[in-house]
C-alpha cells in the first residue's frame, strides 16, 4: 500500500477513535433535568410531586420558636430559624416508631410480634413516676402487641415505651440511637443529632426543615400514619389513652407528633390534607421553641401550630373566604 494511503486510513481511524471516545463521555454525562412541570396538585395517594409555578402567598409564621413546612407541590417552605437545630423533645418519639416500623413493618390491620416487659423496666417505673416522665403504667412480663407499643408511645407519648421498643429493636437503647441516627442521614436530615429514642434529652436536636422531612416520609408509611391519626386507644395495663395532639380532625389535621419540655418548650408537628375541589395536598409543618409555663407551652405549641396550618391553606387558596 502506498504510504500516503496509510497515513490517510491512519488518520480516518483517530478520527472514529475520537468520537467513539466523545459518544462515551456523553454517555456518562448526567441527563438534564426536565422542563418544569405544569401547575400540579397532588392526591394522597400520589406522594410528593413536582414543583409548581405559582407562588404561594405571604406566610404568617409563629411568632416565636422556629418553624418550617412542606406542601405537596411546592415543597419545602422554610420558616424563621427553618434549619437552626434546636430541642425537640417527645417530637423525637416520630424517629422511634418510624425506625421500628422500617425494622418491623406491620401489615394493615396487623398487630405485629409481642413485646414483653422485663423485669427491669417494670421496676425503674415508680422512679420515672417520681421524675415527672411522661408514663404509661407496665408490669414485668406484661406483652403489648408491637402496635400497641406504638400506640402507647405516639398517643399519650410514653417515654418508657420509647425506651421499652428500643430495646426490643435493637437490643440496647445505644445501637438504637445509632439506627435513629442512620435513617436520619438517609433521609437528609443533615442538622438532627438523636441522642435518646424519647427525646427527654435536651441533646436530642433537630431542625424544624429536618422533622418535615422526616414528617413527609411518615406519612408513606401507612401504619404510622393511621396510628398517628387515632385520637384515643386502649393499651394493655394503662387502659383507655388519648392523643396529646388534640387537633386531630380539624382544619384536615391527622398527625402527627408534640412534644414538650423546659430545654425545648412546646413543640408540634403537623400533618393535614388541603381539599381543594376533587384534590387534596399533603401539608406537614413544625413549630418547636413555643414560649410558656410547664402547663402552658403544649397548648400554645398546638394553638401556633394550628395557625401556622391556617396560614398555609390560606396560603394554597388565597382566594377562599376565611
């Protein structure tokens, strides 16, 4: 073959080399992201979807504390000190039930294993008694089905449930936080520290735009869900239990936990469904840090978070009569 043939097959074959390479490197590039989605509203059983167009109006916020919320649709709306990391007290317990129900899921309508007391949580409850813990009663060797457990511990929010179902998960309320504390970074709650499965620790923090994430992905879970929604239940040796969240039914509200103490003040996080026609968006917001006294901070903590809900349907449907 004739050298200045070879050169040019040569030079024919970099030059396929080079796009084959550059074809590749396409290839790898990662696709751009879709155009915007049109205005959207999203049904409960559709989940999270896509950003709308619009804008929501002006939110009127707490007054005090930190707050931050997410509408389905819009997503995150980030409130005063939305991702400051502040206590949040029995808020805590969501983390609890949620990890336990990642560990063991119940069927709908299922009870779940049986957890049995041990002799020595039964005997540190009239220590707890004393100490002023949120409480429900327990006997050794007494066995609560696994939701009964979690009734216990969302409704009249028992610490030494939180305590109890840690040790059952995972055999140590430590390796528990650590589970806490895992699930938290998978769900991006990058500004929460668990140090408790309770909450009662003033370390246990979070932030406002952290437990709405955390809010969002209980609200896929329909146990958690539904329990979270019963206003009342009857539990082994404590009876007949209310939901501290006496909101439950108003204003769309099913969830979805409070909290309260002196380190955190009142805390509150909310679910509720908007209808709006035949659609209905998923709302889930938090106010922790709502000022008061030890009998005061929980019901001014639900009267803010009941506002803040106002405010963001109002928000939705600036058009609709109050």
């Amino acid at each position: 073959m004739h050298p200045t043939n070879t050169r040019g097959i040569l030079a024919l074959l970099a030059a396929l080399a080079c796009l084959a390479g550059f074809a590749v490197a396409e290839l790898k590039t990662p696709p751009a992201k879709p155009p915007m989605s049109p205005p959207v509203t999203v049904t409960p059983q559709a989940g999270t979807g896509p950003p709308r167009q619009e804008q929501l109006v002006a939110v009127s916020w707490p007054a005090d504390g930190v707050a931050a919320a997410d509408i389905s649709g819009f997503g995150l709306v980030a409130g005063p000190g939305a991702t400051r990391p502040v206590p949040i007290a029995s808020v805590a317990k969501l983390m609890t039930a949620y990890v336990v129900l990642l560990d063991h899921p119940l069927p709908a309508g299922g009870s779940g294993p049986d957890i049995t007391v041990e002799p020595s949580e039964a005997a540190e409850y009239p220590s707890q008694v004393r100490d002023g813990d949120s409480l429900v009663p327990v006997t050794a060797g007494e066995t609560l089905t696994e939701r009964e457990a979690l009734e216990a511990l969302l409704l009249p929010s028992a610490d030494n449930m939180a305590w109890i179902l840690a040790r059952w998960d995972a055999g140590s309320q430590a390796a528990f936080v650590v589970r806490m504390n895992d699930t938290a970074r998978r769900l991006g709650m990058t500004g929460t520290s668990y140090t408790d499965p309770s909450g009662l620790d003033p370390s246990t923090t979070s932030t406002a735009a952290d437990q709405v994430r955390l809010g969002l992905a209980a609200m896929r879970v329909p146990a958690l869900a539904a329990i979270a929604a019963m206003p009342t239940a009857v539990v082994p040796v404590a009876g007949a239990v209310s939901n501290y969240n006496t909101l439950l039914g108003q204003d769309g509200i099913v969830g979805l936990k409070t909290g309260s103490t002196q380190a955190a003040g009142g805390c509150v996080l909310i679910a509720a469904w908007h209808k709006a026609g035949a659609h209905d968006t998923l709302i889930v917001a938090a106010t922790f840090g709502q000022p008061g006294t030890a009998q005061t901070i929980l019901p001014n903590a639900l009267q803010a978070g009941h506002m803040l809900v106002r405010a963001l349907e109002r928000a939705l449907s600036p058009a609709r009569p109050n």
